[in-house]
C-alpha cells in the first residue's frame, strides 16, 4: 500500500472518529501540503528510518512551501508526530513488519523569547479599551487580568462567570473552522484536563464585566452585535488597536505573557500563577517565566541592598 492511501484510510478512520476536530484538520492540513507531496508515493515498507529522517531535515532547511526557507522545528516536531502515529498505527495493524519511525531524530526545540507589554503600555491599551465605546473590546482587558488564551476568550459565555463567588470558570475553546463549506466558529473542550480551571476575578474586572453584561444581547462575553467573534477577525481587531496607540506589533498571546509577567512582578508563587494558567504543571510556568522570575528576585534583592 502507498503511504499516501495509508494516509488517507488512517486520517478518516483513526483520528477523525478518535480526536478533536481541530487535530484532524491540522493533521490534513499537514499531510496533503508537506508529507504527501514527498512521500505519499513510497510503498509502506519503504519508509525505512533514513528516508524520513532526510524528509525531517529538508524540512528544516528549505521546507516553507511560501518562502523557500526553512520550517520551525515547533512545526517540524508536530509533522513527526504525524508520521510516527500514523506508522505505529500501520504496524499495529500488520500492515509493515516493523515499526522504525521512533528512530527519526527530533530537531531541539528552543523556548521562544517571551513577549509581554510593558506597564505604560498596558495601561495605554486599558485606557482606551475602557473609554471605547465599543464594548467587544473588554475582552482585551479581561485577558490582561485573567491571562485567558484568545479561544477561551471568545468560547466564554455569561453562565462561565460567577459574579457572586467572583471567578470565572474555563470549560470551553474555539477555533475558525469550515463546515459544509461555510465558514463558522467550533466550540471544543479544552485541549488538556489542566485547561479546565477556575479563574479569580477582582472588584475592578468585576465592575467591568457587570457593565457589559447590562448592554450585552448575546450568551458570548465577548460578541459583535450579538453573534460570536472570529478568532481571525479578533486577533486583526486588536492588530489595528496596537497601529492606532503607537505600539509596536505583538501577538494577541502577548496579553497572556503580560498577565504572567505582572503576578510575577506582584509576587504571585509559580505554583498559583500556573493553576491560573492551566499549564499542565509548575515547572513549564518556571521555564516559561524564569527570565521575569530572576529580574523579580533581582529587583528585590537590589531594594534590600540598598537598606544595608
């Protein structure tokens, strides 16, 4: 059997019926623009260890079908996976003798350079958010004082929040997808178990949400004339806020590392900040955060220097 009719029995009949819908059309996706073209028409028995590993490193170098350069080896790590379910799951079923693909070397993965904003500029975006008259835009404010990722932003409905015991609860994400052609928002659980999480809400986040949801017509927290938001159409909102106040270009994820780097700055333990975030355990929160850790314990030890 060629690899690529593999392929496309195990995406439709494995992972369809088995994961997220999100997973299935990011592992389609991944196959029938990178692995197929290359190698859907080896046999099965022919994928030997050399053979993918070349595929991983061509990837690496000269793999980004738009500019002719070389993948993330984040990206490049997630198509291995592709190739390694997809070949257990082959073996598995006797379809080859052996299964090899855990021999293919994973490129090192360096941890990205956090992005946050610094203090004058997330009270320069607060600002205006809360004198703007549109109110879809206190979403930005709420990821700023909750560290929310944009889907569970957008996924978050009005019976998510507790105004009584002051939190809100994270029991849901979405994602831009296509059904039957048309272009729609999917609403999915959270991506792991640590995901679902109670968030503390303050007297000042309080207010704010109150006052929306007097003038809100939708179940959504966040919505635009009572429909729900596209992650697209948000993550170009807040592009546009940024070009309008001066600041320079960061990703809607960037809120996220800003509510971070402020519960270090205020002296929150890493073990509460990565409840809050839903990391699957402290030790990612560390790594992530360590830079705006070590600058914390240096201020403080700087401020106790100074008493001697």
């Amino acid at each position: 059997m060629k690899y690529k009719d593999w392929l496309d029995e195990w995406l439709n009949h494995y992972v369809k019926t088995s994961s997220k819908q999100r997973t299935y059309e990011r592992y389609c996706q991944t196959a029938n623009v990178h692995i197929i073209p290359t190698l859907g028409d080896y046999e099965l028995t022919e994928l030997h260890p050399i053979v993918l590993q070349r595929f991983v490193s061509d990837l690496l170098v000269n793999g980004n079908k738009r500019t002719g350069k070389g993948l993330s080896p984040n990206f490049v790590k997630s198509m291995i996976s592709v190739l390694q379910n997809s070949l257990k799951t082959a073996h598995i079923l006797g379809l080859i003798p052996e299964y090899t693909a855990d021999k293919i070397k994973r490129p090192k993965i360096v941890e990205k350079q956090v992005e946050c904003f610094s203090v004058a500029e997330q009270k320069k975006i607060e600002q205006y958010v809360l004198e703007s008259k549109k109110s879809k835009l206190k979403g930005i404010v709420l990821c700023l004082y909750t560290g929310l990722r944009i889907g569970e932003l957008l996924a978050l409905t009005w019976e998510d929040i507790d105004f009584r015991k002051g939190r809100l609860s994270v029991t849901k994400t979405c994602h831009d997808g296509n059904v039957n052609g048309k272009h729609c928002i999917i609403v999915d659980t959270p991506k792991t178990e640590t995901s679902r999480r109670y968030i503390p809400l303050s007297k000042p986040l309080l207010a704010v949400l109150k006052d929306l949801r007097k003038e809100s017509k939708s179940d959504y927290v966040v919505s635009d004339k009572a429909d729900p938001v596209f992650v697209r159409s948000y993550q170009r909102t807040f592009e546009l806020l940024l070009k309008r106040l001066g600041i320079p270009h960061k990703g809607f994820h960037a809120l996220r590392h800003t509510f971070a780097t402020r519960a270090i700055e205020c002296g929150m333990d890493v073990k509460s900040l990565s409840e809050i975030l839903g990391h699957k355990n402290a030790t990612i929160t560390l790594n992530r955060y360590a830079h705006s850790l070590w600058e914390h314990k240096s201020e403080m030890m700087n401020k106790l220097g100074k008493l001697l």
